[in-house]
C-alpha cells in the first residue's frame, strides 16, 4: 500500500524516471564513475533536491531494485553504505517474494521503503540521498523494463 497521494502518483513517477534517466546519461558521459557525477553535475543535484520527496523515494527504489544483483566490493562511506544497505534489501525482498516486481517492490512496505522514505524526506541533507542514487544507478543493470 503506497502512501502517495493518488493525484500524484503519476507526476511524482514522471519525475523519478526523469530523474533516473538523467543520472544514467549523467553516468555514460563520465564513464560510469559516481564520484564525478555527485562533484560535477551540481544542476543535477539542485534537481533532484527540487522534486517532491516521493519522486526521491521513487528513484531511490528503482535504483535499489536495480542494482540488486550487483557486486559490492566496500562501503567507505555513509552514502556507499545505504546504497549497499539498499541493494541488499532488494534482493532480499526478491529471495523472499518470487516472482516480485519493481512495482510490488516499491508500493509495499519494508525495511528499504522505510529507509529510502527517511533519506528522500530529510530537506537537510539531500546530498546523501542523491549521492545513494547515484551510486546505486552507477552499479544498477541496464534494462529497458524497470521491473526486470
């Protein structure tokens, strides 16, 4: 069950895709290294310290979702740490759920819907939400569909 208000649902998903897409081609054009991009691209952060806090949460699960079989080999950091803390808890919840979806992942609540809520509403440190989604898109599998 979501707690998004249903007359935003789909604006607040248009943002988090938009958002997604935009960290990807972000990523392509620094040869796939976070660190550049969270240095870098500072429009790309006021952006998405910009959007509804939803759309935040949105991107965030999207990207735990699909990174979920990646490889981590350390979390030196705290935003490495949630970006690994993330991952791990989507591909618990698909361990746990077969046949679970991007969508049953991201409308039900869990440990990573509750930790990627907290990250996406904090107003005073939305560098380290964003610099979780980034590194989370950087090791995320490219796919055409978002619940694959």
């Amino acid at each position: 069950m979501s707690t998004d208000k249903p007359g935003h649902t789909l604006r607040e998903w248009q943002q988090a895709q938009l958002i997604t897409h935009l960290i990807q081609d972000a990523l392509d054009n620094r040869e796939g290294e976070a660190g550049r991009v969270i240095e870098q691209d500072a429009w790309l952060g006021e952006l998405w310290a910009a959007v509804e806090p939803e759309a935040r949460r949105n991107t965030l699960m999207l990207a735990a979702w699909q990174a979920r079989r990646a490889s981590w080999t350390t979390a030196d950091s705290l935003e490495e740490h949630y970006a690994v803390v993330l991952a791990t808890c989507a591909a618990r919840w698909e361990a746990d759920h077969p046949g679970a979806t991007w969508q049953t992942f991201r409308l039900t609540p869990h440990p990573s819907y509750s930790l990627t809520s907290s990250l996406a509403f904090d107003r005073d440190d939305n560098g380290l939400a964003w610099s979780a989604a980034v590194l989370l898109t950087a090791h995320a599998e490219r796919t055409t569909e978002a619940g694959q």
